[in-house]
C-alpha cells in the first residue's frame, strides 16, 4: 500500500512533466500545423544555459530564469528563421525541417560545449526527502508535480479566460475559420510558440530535478518521444488530449519501472510504445481525437 | 483496341533502371578494383540505397514519411545475423538466446531469406495499425515502431548482445553481391512506381476521397506498399550485417535515420533516380565534412577537430531541401524524362466505339434511389427525409439555392457521408455508405471542388478508375472504348500524358467526369460540371451528359446552378431548400413553380 502511494505520487509527478512537453507541442500543432521535431532540443537548451550560468557562480533560482527566458526566445527565433519559411507546405515538410534544426542544434551544442554528459548543481534542498505518516516522498518528485499542477492549471486558465487562450482553441477547433475571423495568425503563431518554449523550460527544469542535474546534449530526445506518443494517443488537435496522454505515459513508465522483472527493465519505453499502437489499433484517431471531416 | 494506358510503361521502367545502373556500375568498379576503405564505403552506400530506396517505395508513393523502416532494416540485421551465425561462435555473445537461436546456424543464404520473411510478416501485421491511421500520426506511430526496436536491441541482451552490438557474422556479401541486390531493389523500385498497386498508392496520397470515390481502398493500398517496402529495408540491413560482420544497435538509430531522411529527400522523395541521387550527394558530402572536421589549417586559420560537423551538414541538407523546394532535386521526375521525349502514348479510335453500351449487350434497366434520406450534422438537420428517383438511360437535375443540402445529398448518395436515416437503393438493394462499395455498385461521381490525383498523368488518373472495376463489368474491351470515345469528345486525348495539374480548369473539369466514367457506372453523379465554364465549354459538357445516357444508358444526376443549362438538359428536376425537397416535376413545370421561384428569388441566389 504504502509503495503503491509512492508510486502514485512518483508517477503523477512524472506524467505532469510529459503533459507539459505534449501540452507545449500540441499548441504549435494546433496553430501552426507543425509537428516539432525540435521541442526536445528547447529542454536541451535551456537545461545547457542553467548550467552555463551557474557555472559562471550565479545562483540557481537566476540561472534557471535564463534558461527559460533562453527557452521561448529559441522558440520564437526557431519559428522566425526555419519553419515560417516552410509555413502552408503540407505538414510533412514542416516535420523534416523541425527535423533538421533538432540535429543541427544538437551538433551545436556537441561543438560549443561538449559531447559529454555534465552537472548541473542545484538546490541541494531539491535531493532529499520527507517523510509524510510513515511515506517517504523524495522532494523533487512533490516539487515536480506540484510546479507542474501549476503551470497547467496557468495554462487551462490561460486558454479559457483570455483572449488569446480564446484564440488559441479557436485555433485547434478549425484554423481556418479562426484566420476568417481576423484573429492576426502572425500573432498567434508567436506566442503559441512562446508558450511552447516556457514550457519546454519548466519541463528541463524539473527533468534536471529528477535526473540529479546531469545534462547531455541528447538529454530531450526521450522526453520529447514520449511527449509526441502522448499527443498521438491523447489525439491530434485536441489539447486536453496532450495533456490526459502525457499523464498516461507517466504512469505506464512509473508502473513498469516498479513491477517489470530486473531484467526486462530495461524494455520500459518499447513496451509502453508498443502498447500505444495496441490503443491505436481500436481507436486509431487516439482517445480524444476526432475523426476530422473533409468538406466535399 | 489499344488500353487507355499501358498497365505497366516497360520502356520507361527499363531505360530508368538501366540509366541508374551506371553509376552503381562505376562505383562497384572502384570498389572492386580498390579495396580497402574506399571498397567499403561504396559498398555501404549501396546498402543505403537498397535503404532509401526501400523508404522511397513507401514514403514516396503513400506520401507518409516512415522512420519505422530502418527499424526493418535493423531487425533484418539482428536476424540475419543471428540465423548465419555459427553456434560456436555465437556461444560466446549470447549462449542464452531464446528460441535456441545459439544452438543452430542456417548460413547466410538461408539466414537473409529467413530474416526478410519473419520481418515481412511482422511489418505487415504492424502495417495493419498504421495503414489504417494514415497523415502525420502514422508518422508518429513509425517513430514509436524505430525506438521499440532500438530499446529491444539495446536492452534484450540475451538475444541480440545488448549495447555492445553482435559479432561474429561471417563475412559474405562481397561488393559485387550488394551491387547485384542494388539493381534488383532499383528494378522493383521503378516497377511499383509505375504499376496499378503503385499508381493507387499515389492516387490515395494525392486525394484519400477522390482514390475511395474511384473505388481505392486506402488501407488496403497502403499495407502493400508498406510490406513490400519493409521487406526492401529488411534485406538492406541483412546485406550490411553479412558484409560487416558486426553490428551494434547504434549503427540503426537516429545517425542512421537523419541520413537516410537526407538521403531520400534532397534527391526527391517521389523519384526513384532522386533516391540515387540523394545517396551519392550526401554520402560524398559526408565525406567531405568527417575530413573537415578532422581539423584542417588554412594559411594562418586552424580550424580544431569538430565532432559534429557532419551532423550539421545533414541537418543544413534537410532544412535547406524543405526551405526551397520541398520536392528535392528532382521532384517527382525520373532520370528518362530527359532522355525519351513524352508521345501520344494512347491511340484512340472513336470510330469503333460508337454507341457500345458499358453494361453489356441488352440494355439494362436500374433505378438508383434515395429513400428518405436524412442527414443531420450535431443538432442541425441538413437533409430532411428526401426521395429522389434516377433511372439508367435518363438525366434528372437537382437545383436549390446554396446551403440547401444539395452536396450533402450527393455525398450520402454516392456513399461519401452515411445518412443519419434512409437508405440508398439501387432497385430494391440497398448500397452501403461507403465511396468503395457505391463505386462498386456502379454509383460513380465528381466533386464541386475538383479532386484530382494532381500530381499523376491524365491517363493514370483514367487507369486507376478503370482499373478497379474494369474487368468486373461484362465487356472489359468494349468498355473502354466506350471511355476512349469519352477521352475524345471531351478533347483529352491531346494531353493524357500531362500532369492532371497542369491542365486548365476546363480540362480538369472534364477529366474529373472522364475519370468517374471510366467506372464504368450505371450512375453518375455530378456535383457543378459547368461551374466557372464559358459557353462554349458549358455546351460540350452538355452534350457529353447527353451522350452518357443516350448512347451508353447511364442515369445522370447532375447540380448545377445554372439554370438555362440545366433545365435544357434534364428530363426531371427535383428542387430543394432548407434540406428539404420542395418539388419534383418536368423543366417546364419547374420554370412555372410559385415555390421554386420563391425559392430562388427569396435567397437572393441566381
């Protein structure tokens, strides 16, 4: 019972983190129609400028407001030079170009910094753990989910109270019918890819939590796989379905962790996947998708 | 009588494939008469090919990018690996395999055949899930099906060696072999291409509801492209185990997929020579950057050891390819296309064609009818219980102003849209709501927005409609020179070799109507023929309708708003508004209904 509460807890925390890196692409998706290969490298970035800045002796709290300043500026800038070129091309183009910007950026943190994995330091109160009626809860993961309940909780009240949140649903509903309104798509566009880099940020932010602040220049590879699985099986365009799929996939790899034989721990991400296209086979438009009718 | 197009164009196939076995012939050349590591990299860009070019059979006529394949490719590895091994040396690396793969080895004939089938019949059941997603989430799911692989690779040790990679393989495939497996996939390449299965595939990723309207499956189509594509990339991956030797999971994952990614694009991804091309710029210039990021001094600049170099350079290829063009180096062209001048490929001989009924001998009489057809969208009633009546042999129209439910009539009709409730019959059976089986049923139709297979022939977009029923209905030679006849009064012939997007909008028009008689059909349903047409084009139309009843004996619905051309044309109206159907009778008591003219004159629509 009690290992089961930890895993809970462990799981929900975990989930939370994916939510926001499936919530981040979902709203680029939605707005732009781009399915953004690069979002992992957001996490990457952002983790590399927290570590830069508190190498240079500045504080943790400060270095990472860096990183995800770092974070939506890359993203604005990304969508400035690589994909408004390719804006309106069918959404293959757009992928294979997001596809090349991760490997360039990639290579170039390899080039400036390093190809090895290095160490954040961070708030040494972050690695330890309390202990909650005879539970032991390590902190990060508390932490975690908590910063993360939080900015979604942000995030839901930003898409239904403002304006802009308006516009963004708006958007993921019908894009066309949104640009026939004479909403600025410009406009839409670069927040939406802002928002997608600050939660990119707070995503590296609590991944570095997590993961004791190692970092490498692959580090948002997994996250942002698992995050583009989360927003296939919660369904394309639909943005509570990002989030509801990113907590699956939390769960399935806490679960799986916990209760798989040693040996086949390592199998965690094939399993989970494969499962995935097992849900896909029953419903193939993913649990919150709607099958999207052409007009004839 | 000739065929409209060739099934299969055998001189386009065998001049491409003899053009691009040239450069492989050069470069299995050098490598034989080299050796060494130059012998070994032109051997390993020809393992590529066989990569990209099984990547290309699926990506490039389905239109959906696939990272899965090299997944295939890293299976037919491990599998042929594993099967060719023999079990003393396989002892050592992984005793404990399960299935008592270390205890028996097949060679590596054997081995490589086995491999590619066990991987074949996975893909294909895989294929299953994902030919049915289609777009960009079967992207995704191809994604996941790469790193499933990788993780089982890296993680299952006791079959694959884990992280390590597996050695041990017997050496085998020689250069000269890789060559010969090089022309052979090149060959299958090109055939897919141009063949019916090919020609559909590419139908579907041009237009999913005009290739289901044609009678296409499009789940159907894409399987087989995907199986037989994940055999190619199975068979790549087995050559490069039995010619290195040694593998690791490495070797097939995401260093492997940004290559072939490049590879395949920057050439053209629907061109089968793009897919040559590709493989030779980026395997050059990869060369030429791992030299460069060796280190290099310039007069006073020394430029230090760079990993990453060659990463760049890939990921600027693929940015720079999608930036501008999108379509590669070559687009969808092929190597022959500068060599062969395009003729009129097609002989068409209207003379023998008169008057030859489609169906057969006799005349057949059928009615095709809506039977209370309803439709509601959410809450909102589109459609409300209407009855409509064609039979063979007659023309009827249908009129009302816009938003009257019209299109959605004709949706439901031709099996596009299910009805909310109602039937569709043809006599007394009823025809289920889908555009394969109305096609089948002989219900065939247009589209108000044209839809067609943009990027094909004029004659593939005919053939593939011809196809799918052609031999199912009585007369298969008859009935295509009943379609020839249409080609020809429809001015076609002059340009089936042309890309259906390139044609004017009259032409489009005409061949979308060509196309859905090259069905075959008892009925036709066409959604605005003369829309945007002059005149002249609107009177051609015209009689080519009247010619589909009169000559051929199929029941025409036509909906147009024009409304001189229409009620000259059709023996029976049938008006609708608000969804409903608020009148039947001949043109003249139409011109002279209260209702109608209420209804038309009340909407403001002409």
């Amino acid at each position: 019972m009690t290992e089961i509460i930890q895993q809970l807890v462990n799981g929900l925390s975990l989930g939370a983190t994916y939510s926001l890196v499936a919530l981040g692409l979902a709203i680029v998706f939605t707005t732009f129609g781009l399915i953004n290969f690069a979002h992992g490298e957001l996490i990457t970035i952002t983790s590399y400028v927290t570590y830069g800045l508190s190498v240079l002796g500045i504080p943790w709290a400060v270095a990472i407001t860096g990183g995800l300043f770092t974070a939506i500026i890359s993203a604005i800038l990304m969508e400035r030079i690589a994909f408004r070129p390719v804006r309106g091309k069918p959404p293959t183009t757009s992928l294979l170009t997001s596809f090349g910007v991760s490997l360039i950026l990639q290579a170039l943190i390899v080039i400036i910094v390093s190809p090895r994995t290095k160490t954040v330091q961070q708030w040494s109160w972050l690695g330890g753990s309390d202990i909650v009626g005879g539970l032991v809860f390590p902190r990060y993961q508390v932490i975690t989910l908590v910063v993360a309940l939080i900015a979604l909780l942000a995030m839901v009240f930003t898409l239904k109270k403002t304006n802009i949140g308006l516009e963004i649903r708006g958007a993921a509903e019908d894009l066309e019918g949104v640009r026939l309104l004479g909403v600025r798509s410009g406009r839409l566009v670069v927040v939406a890819f802002a928002v997608s880099g600050l939660l990119a940020g707070i995503a590296a932010v609590l991944i570095m939590a997590r993961t004791g602040g190692s970092i490498n220049p692959h580090m948002g590879l997994l996250p942002m796989l698992s995050a583009f699985v989360a927003v296939v099986l919660g369904g394309f365009g639909s943005l509570g379905g990002a989030v509801l799929g990113g907590f699956i996939l939390g769960f399935l790899e806490v679960s799986l962790r916990a209760w798989l034989p040693q040996s086949a721990v390592g199998l965690t991400t094939a399993i989970i996947f494969a499962i995935v296209i097992l849900v896909l086979r029953i419903k193939p438009s993913g649990i919150m998708g709607k099958v999207i009718e052409e007009k004839v | 009588m000739k065929k409209v197009a060739k099934r299969l164009d055998i001189k386009r196939v065998v001049i491409r494939s003899v053009l691009l076995t040239i450069p492989l012939t050069i470069a299995v050349l050098v490598a034989t008469g080299t050796g060494g590591s130059i012998s070994r990299l032109i051997t390993v860009a020809m393992i590529n090919l066989i990569i990209v070019l099984g990547i290309q059979v699926f990506t490039g006529n389905t239109g959906i990018v696939s990272f899965g394949h090299i997944g295939f490719a890293a299976l037919g590895a491990y599998l042929t690996g594993i099967l060719a091994t023999e079990p003393d040396v396989k002892g050592f690396r992984i005793p404990d395999a399960p299935f008592g793969l270390s205890k028996f080895s097949l060679g590596p004939v054997l081995g490589l055949l086995v491999a590619v089938l066990i991987v074949t019949v996975l893909a294909f059941a895989l294929g299953t899930v994902i030919s049915r997603i289609g777009g960009i989430s079967a992207t995704m799911v191809t994604l996941a099906v790469l790193i499933i692989v990788y993780t089982v690779m890296n993680d299952w040790v006791a079959f694959s060696g884990g992280a390590e990679g597996f050695f041990g393989i017997p050496v085998t495939a020689s250069p000269v072999l890789v060559f010969i497996f090089a022309v052979f996939v090149l060959v299958i390449a090109s055939v897919y291409k141009e063949s019916i299965p090919g020609l559909r595939a590419q139908a579907v990723r041009e237009d999913e509801l005009a290739a289901r309207a044609m009678g296409v499956s499009p789940p159907r189509t894409r399987l087989w492209s995907w199986t037989l594509s994940a055999a190619i990339a199975a068979t790549g991956g087995g050559l490069l185990a039995l010619f290195l030797g040694s593998i690791t999971p490495r070797d097939f994952y995401l260093k492997l997929t940004f290559a072939t990614v490049a590879m395949l694009f920057v050439g053209g991804v629907q061109s089968v020579s793009g897919a040559v091309i590709g493989v030779i710029l980026i395997t050059v210039g990869n060369e030429i950057f791992r030299w460069l990021s060796n280190g290099f001094t310039i007069g006073a600049i020394t430029v230090p050891q760079n990993p990453g170099m060659t990463d760049i350079f890939l990921g600027l290829v693929i940015v720079v390819t999608m930036i501008s063009r999108g379509s590669g180096l070559m687009g969808s062209r092929e190597v022959e296309d500068f060599v062969i001048k395009t003729k009129k490929s097609t002989h068409v001989d209207i003379a023998e064609s008169r008057k030859t009924s489609f169906i057969s001998e006799e005349i057949v009489s059928k009615t095709l009818r809506a039977d209370s057809l309803s439709k509601s969208f959410g809450g909102l009633l589109a459609v409300k219980s209407v009855n409509l009546e064609v039979e063979t042999g007659r023309v009827v129209g249908l009129i009302g102003p816009n938003g009257s439910g019209k299109s959605t009539l004709l949706n439901m009709l031709s099996g596009v849209i299910p009805p909310t409730s109602g039937a569709v019959l043809i006599d007394s059976n009823e025809v289920a709501a889908s555009s394969e089986e109305a096609s089948r049923e002989g219900i065939a139709r247009t589209f108000q927005n044209i839809r067609l297979f943009g990027d094909l022939t004029v004659a593939a977009n005919i053939q593939i409609a011809l196809d799918s029923v052609g031999t199912k209905r009585a007369n298969p030679v008859k009935a295509e020179a009943a379609v020839s006849s249409i080609i020809s009064k429809l001015n076609l012939t002059d340009v089936l070799d042309r890309k259906a997007n390139t044609l004017p909008y009259g032409l489009q028009r005409k061949l979308e109507i060509a196309r859905a008689m090259a069905l075959m059909p008892n009925f036709v349903l066409l959604d605005e023929p003369v829309a945007g047409m002059n005149e002249v084009e609107s009177a051609e139309i015209a009689d080519v309708i009247k010619m589909l009843a009169e000559d051929l004996g199929v029941g025409v619905v036509v909906v147009d708003h024009d409304l001189p051309f229409i009620l000259n044309l059709c023996s029976k109206m049938f008006v609708m508004e608000s969804g409903k159907l608020i009148f039947s009778g001949t043109p003249q008591e139409t011109r002279q209904n209260e209702a109608v003219i209420a209804a038309y004159l009340g909407s403001g629509s002409n």
